[in-house]
C-alpha cells in the first residue's frame, strides 16, 4: 500500500510551503554519512532536459533520511548531509543544489531512501534558510519570499522498503512542466506528468479566458517570463481570488442534502463502509450504518474548500479524515450535485459546473493520460500523477518544453 496522499502532500507541501517551515529532526553531527552505505540505499534516477531553455538548471534532493528519521540534502551520488541547526532570524542553509544538464541533455543521478523533493531550478539557485524549527521552504504565494522571482518547481518522492512513489504536482503551484517515470522490476516502464502538445500554454490560456479572478492566479516576472499559476487555495489566501468564489456551488450542495442523503464510501478496498450525510441546520452529520453520528461538518468556504482544511479538516483517522477527503474531492470537481454516492468515479463528469475548481479542470484537460494532483486529494479514486513499483530498476525525470 502506498504512503497516504496526506503524507506526500498536504502536510508535507501544503504545510510546510504555506508555514515556510519544515520541522526538523534531532540535531545530527555535520559530517556526512560514508559514501557506500548511502549508495546501498539508493536507485539511479536519469534527470533528462528537454525544456527548450539555455538557462543552466540547479538541482536539489531534500527531505527525511528515512533510516533515521534526520532531515538534511543529498549530494548527487545518494550521500546524505543532514542540515545543521538554524536560527532566528534563519540563517542560510548550505547551498545543496549541484548542477543540472544543459537542454537537450541527461545526467543520472542517486536518489536516497527519503520522503522528499527534487527540486530544480532554471537560472538562479533557490534561497534555502535554517530556522529554530527547521528547514525554511519557498513559499510560492508570498511576494516577499526570496524564491518568488525565480523559475523552478519540484516533484515528490518516497523511496523506502516498500519501494518507491514519485509523482509530479500542482497543489501548490502549476509552473515548470515536467513528467516522472520509472522501471519496474519486470522491465516495464510507467510514466506521468506529461502534459499534451502545447499543454502548458493552454492551461495559462484557459485562466485567462476564464475570468472571474481566474486569471490572477498567473504570476509573471518583470521581464514578462511567467513564473507560475498559484493554485486556488493560494489564491483566495493571498486575495487574489474572490473568497467567495465557489459560494453559489456550496449553496446548491447545502440546499440538496437538506432533503436527500449523501452516501460517503471512503475506502476502495472495503465497499461495505459506508457513511450517510444530511444537513441538519448549521451542520451536515455523518452517521454510520446504525444511525449514530460519527462525525460533523459545519458549511465550508471556498478557502477550506481548495485546502482541504479548515472547515474541512481532514486528521489522519479512520473516520472524519477519509469522510472529509471524500467531501473535499466531490467539491473541487463540483460532483456533489450530480451524484449523491461519493466518490464518483467517472471522470468525464468532473468540472463540469459553471462555479468549479477550473485551475484543476485545466491541468486535467490537458494531462496526457487525464491525470494530475492539482489539489492535495486528487488521489481519492485514483486520478493522481504517481507511479510506483514495489522493487524498481530506476527513476526518471524529464524536464518538459514550455509549449
């Protein structure tokens, strides 16, 4: 079984993006770990540039030293150097990045046994500091960040026994385009993030088209270069997207289970689970098979909405967390309305209210295979851009032209 979305993402993007911290381990000696025992726990991962741009490339490997639980970098043969102690105010962090190849170009490079990033950057290196409570990351919706005028993204990743998960995403931000791929044990390959001939430019075109505020989600530098697309939730939390965007939607959701049921399924793998959602005054209860409320959710705003937080708080249990990711899902792709047995399954029905999540239906519509995590519970029936082997041979990254 695959580590849980909210592992790889929420808490590790969202939270740790939109706090700018990511809380580190113990304190850890600054020598760096020998060289054979990080390579016995690494796999080769071909970096490959096919981005059409001369500007030099920079590369970062961070996160948790899963053998250890230490947070640091990873130099590019797989050896781990844990962070050393920050400060307040953060001190820069030891520059971690090593460089990557030209356009046109591949390097093959040792991937850890992390739960972590890879981040990379086009000309300009990231700004990494140290603070009390750990490594500072950038946060792509504050202006002020030192990282907010340079062009970079990063993917996620766990390498562990088990095997590993890597997958492209856009819950924090749609920028530069990239796919990830691995071999299996058996000799097949598996790939995602790849987006259709002249995907990325649709995607920023359809914003733009769209209205509404939709199109304030792009960022763009003073030399005209577009940075990236800030996902919704980032958007309504930095006032550039009205926070009353998706009202109308939740409105009609509301008013329907009033006077109906919504049959919550939360678990793939036990279909006789089930949950039964109405709305009774200020709430929408959630009762089991016996009729006893298990949990409650108070109406949601368009900000817990695209966070999947807040008012629709999803904890890492096996009842209100998994009821919520459910709920969270069925309103990013606004299937509440026409399907009262959540989740729905069938894509074709996704986005297709007028007041819908369009940033999500845009990086979906565009997506070779239809598949993309453009919020933090894009997994739920399985629509996320992760592939994963249980004994792979290698991973691959590919950075994809900005068509």
């Amino acid at each position: 079984m695959r580590p849980p979305r909210r592992l790889l993402a929420s808490l590790a993007a969202a939270a740790a993006v939109a706090a700018g911290v990511l809380t580190a381990g113990p304190a850890a000696p600054a020598a760096a770990e020998p060289a054979v025992a990080a390579a016995a726990n690494t796999i080769p991962l071909t970096l490959t540039n096919d981005s059409g741009r001369a500007d030099p490339v920079h590369v970062y490997v961070i996160g948790t030293q899963l053998s250890t639980g230490r947070q640091g970098y990873a130099d590019a043969d797989g050896t781990f150097h844990p962070w050393p102690r920050g400060a307040t105010p953060p001190v820069p962090a030891p520059d971690a990045s090593f460089r990557g190849p030209a356009d046109g170009r591949s390097m093959t490079l040792r991937l850890p046994e992390f739960s972590g990033r890879v981040y990379f950057s086009y000309g300009r290196k990231l700004d990494f500091r140290l603070a009390d409570g750990g490594l500072v990351q950038p946060a792509v919706q504050n202006p002020a960040d030192p990282n907010h005028d340079t062009l970079f993204n990063w993917t996620e990743y766990t390498l562990n026994d088990a095997g590993l998960w890597i997958n492209s995403t856009q819950v924090d931000m749609f920028s530069a385009p990239y796919t990830v791929g691995l071999t299996a044990a058996d000799g097949t390959t598996e790939e995602t993030g790849r987006l259709r001939p002249g995907g990325y430019r649709a995607v920023l075109d359809g914003l733009r088209a769209q209205g509404g505020g939709w199109e304030n989600l792009i960022r763009t530098r003073a030399d005209g270069t577009v940075l990236r697309a800030l996902s919704p939730g980032h958007a309504v939390g930095s006032g550039i997207l009205r926070p009353d965007v998706m009202d109308d939607y939740i409105d009609r959701v509301w008013a329907k289970y009033r006077h109906e049921t919504l049959t919550v399924t939360p678990f793939a793998h036990d279909p006789g689970t089930k949950y039964y959602g109405r709305v009774d005054g200020d709430r929408m209860d959630f009762a089991d098979a016996s009729g006893s409320v298990v949990t409650s959710f108070a109406k949601p705003d368009a900000d817990s909405v695209f966070g999947c937080h807040k008012l629709l708080d999803a904890p890492n249990d096996q009842v209100r967390g998994p009821i919520a990711r459910t709920l969270c899902a069925g309103y990013h792709r606004t299937t509440l309305l026409t399907n009262s047995h959540q989740p729905d399954q069938d894509a074709s029905g996704f986005y297709r209210d007028p007041v819908t999540n369009h940033y999500a239906r845009l990086i979906h519509q565009q997506m070779r295979d239809g598949k993309a995590y453009a919020f933090a519970f894009d997994d739920v029936g399985a629509h996320e851009s992760l592939v994963h082997d249980a004994a792979p041979r290698n991973a691959r990254i590919t950075l994809s032209p900005f068509d």
